[in-house]
C-alpha cells in the first residue's frame, strides 16, 4: 500500500517542480486604419467622475499636428506634450507624478500614452507611481510592485519597440539604465493605428523597425527559447523580412510591422533578448544614444554570435540606403568604456539568454570593450 509520502513523491516526479511564469497580456486591443477615431468610446466607460481626469502624455512632434486636435477632451482633461528626443528618465517620471498629485485633488482617471517607445514606456511607468509609494528608481528591476497601476492605454504612432505589449518600462535612472519588470506594468487597453506612423521618417522608421528585428532574432537564437516565444519571434521575423526586404505598398507596409512590433515584443515575454540590447544599455546610458540606433550600431559587429540575423541586416541597410554613424566610441576614455562596460554586463539575463549559463566565461570585460572600440 502507498503511503501520502510516496504518493508525493510520485506526484512530484510525474508533473516537476518547475514553476512556469503566469505572464500578463494586454487585455484589450484595437487594430485597424483609422482605429485611433474610437479612443473617446473606449475612455468613456473607464472615467470615475467629472473631477478624475484622463492624462495624454503625447510626444511634442504632434503639438501643431491634426492628432492633438483628435484627442477626445472632456470635463478638466490634460494634454501633457513631451520631448522624445532623449530616453526616458527616472527623475522624469517623478516630475510629471508630482505635477499631476499637486495639480487635482481626485486622483486621474487614467493614463493615455501616445508616441513611440519613449512615451509609451512614461505613461507605463507613470500611471505605475501614481498607485504606488515612492519614486521610479525604486522600481528598477524585476516584481517590484505590489499594487495595480493606474488604468493606462497605449496607442503607438512608431513600430518596432514592442513597448505596447511588453510588461516592462524601460528608464535611465541615477545609477543604470533598467526596465521596471511587473505583471502591473502591461497595459490595459491599447490602440494600433497604421495610419499614425505616416509621419515616421525614414532613418527613424529604420532603426525602431530593426528593434523589432533583433527582438527576433536574439529571442530565436536564445538558451530561453520555448514554443511560446518561437511561435511569436518566427512570425514577427517573417513580417519583418516581408517590410524590409520585399517590394510592398507603403500602407501594407505599415500593417506589417505594426504587427511585427506586437509579435516581437510578445515573442520575449516568455524568453529574453541578446547581445545587442546589453550593449545599447551601455551606449544610451553614458553617451544618450537612441535605443534603436543603439541596437543597430552594435549588431553590425556582432557576425560572431548571429552570423545569419546579420547578413539579413546588412542586406537591410544596403536596400534602404541606411548609413550608419561611424566613430561613435572613438574618443571615449578607458573611464568612460569601464562604464559602458559595467551597465551591459549587468543585463545579467540578457548574457544567459544570449550566451548560456557560463556567460562570463565568454564575454569578459576586456571583450565586450574591444566590441565597443569597433563603434
């Protein structure tokens, strides 16, 4: 007869112990030309009163443009135009909170993101410290926040970051560039208007799609990979060789990679990046380099560890005639280079996905700048 103990035991045997992440997903998505029209439909049923507002932090390219003039105001509404020119700050975040907290007496209705993945990951990180105590720095790292966020949309008007439907906010803080990693973060509600990114140019359009694609590929080539993942990353790279690499209209185009975009970001929910987004960590935080050129800049040079994602890229940049900054790290001081070198070597997961479990074995200090030298 079995005893309980031996009845464990076999349970245990028979199903693991691995314990598989419960990852949240964006409960409520929009997709369509033209889809952006429903936005006051969809915050209607969402306001607590007259006196809760609804906050749009909209990126400052669209002050004079016919999109501000959309935007669905009703009762003390706000509009809060913001400059994407740099990364998203910790201090940022903390500023546009306290101006909301000294500004109404109710605390908002919600958040409303729109722009590219600066905005997009503010709004995330806002909506965010507006339920929680303290300040954004506090939150850099991985399940870090106890209480629900803020109700929050997103409504890219770029494709490529993922941003829309990852649960992480990405933000420079005083000490390193790191996401804030929560199963509060994704958002509730998020809006895809192909329509909005025919303001995108080209060079920009370029390098946030190529985000995108090294999503994909790190994801693909990852020690993380899973079937969940691979079933998200190959469909996003297909979309991807589709946008980049074949002759398509300029509207299918845009439909493509906007789903590009959501596949990538989904495609590392269940698994992580590489290479390439370490070491961008590195160039945005000490010399503020834009997330997405970052990426690019640093995958040219990485043949070594995906030999066939960089063919792809190179055919790329030879089609749409992209020219790459060059010299970038050519005068940085040995200072400056142990900094870089210390932010990516912290991406700790990023090094496993990409490299496997010995990781430090393999990318010691001294080759992860020699790497950087060649930028």
């Amino acid at each position: 007869m079995k005893t309980e103990d031996n009845l464990k035991k076999e349970k245990n045997i028979s199903i693991g112990k691995t314990t598989y992440r419960n990852f949240p997903m964006v409960p409520r998505v929009v997709f369509g030309k033209g889809s952006f029209s429903q936005l006051g439909d969809i915050l209607l049923p969402k306001r607590k009163n007259s006196e809760a507002p609804f906050i749009f932090l909209i990126d400052d390219f669209f002050e004079n443009h016919m999109l501000a003039l959309q935007i669905p105001l009703l009762f003390n509404d706000e509009i809060i135009f913001i400059s994407a020119e740099e990364e998203p700050k910790t201090e940022q975040v903390d500023a546009i909170v306290a101006r909301i907290n000294e500004k109404y007496d109710e605390k908002p209705s919600g958040i409303v993101g729109i722009g590219g993945g600066t905005l997009l990951d503010l709004a995330k990180a806002v909506s965010i410290l507006l339920n929680n105590k303290g300040t954004a720095k506090d939150y850099q790292g991985w399940d870090l926040v106890h209480k629900p966020a803020l109700y929050h949309v997103g409504i890219p008007t770029i494709s490529g970051t993922g941003a829309e439907v990852s649960r992480t906010t990405v933000l420079l803080g005083p000490e390193r560039k790191l996401g804030i990693n929560s199963d509060y973060t994704t958002y509730d509600q998020v809006i895809l208007d192909p329509d909005l990114t025919k303001t995108v140019p080209k060079d920009q359009w370029f390098y946030t799609g190529m985000d995108c694609f090294i999503h994909c590929i790190e994801s693909l080539n990852g020690t993380y990979i899973n079937a969940f993942s691979k079933s998200y990353g190959e469909k996003a790279l297909e979309l991807c060789k589709e946008v980049f690499l074949e002759d398509i209209p300029e509207s299918e185009s845009r439909d493509r990679l906007m789903m590009a975009s959501w596949h990538g970001g989904m495609s590392i929910a269940y698994s992580q990046v590489g290479i390439a987004h370490a070491m961008s960590y590195g160039l945005s935080y000490l010399l503020g380099v834009k997330h997405g050129l970052g990426n690019c800049l640093v995958f040219q040079h990485l043949q070594e560890f995906y030999p066939e994602g960089v063919k792809l890229f190179d055919q790329m940049l030879e089609k749409h005639n992209i020219q790459l900054p060059k010299g970038v790290c050519s005068n940085l001081t040995q200072d400056d280079f142990d900094i870089m070198v210390h932010v990516a070597l912290g991406m700790e997961a990023l090094w496993e996905n990409a490299l496997g479990p010995q990781w430090k074995t393999i990318m010691t200090p001294e080759r992860l700048q020699a790497l950087y030298e060649k930028i």
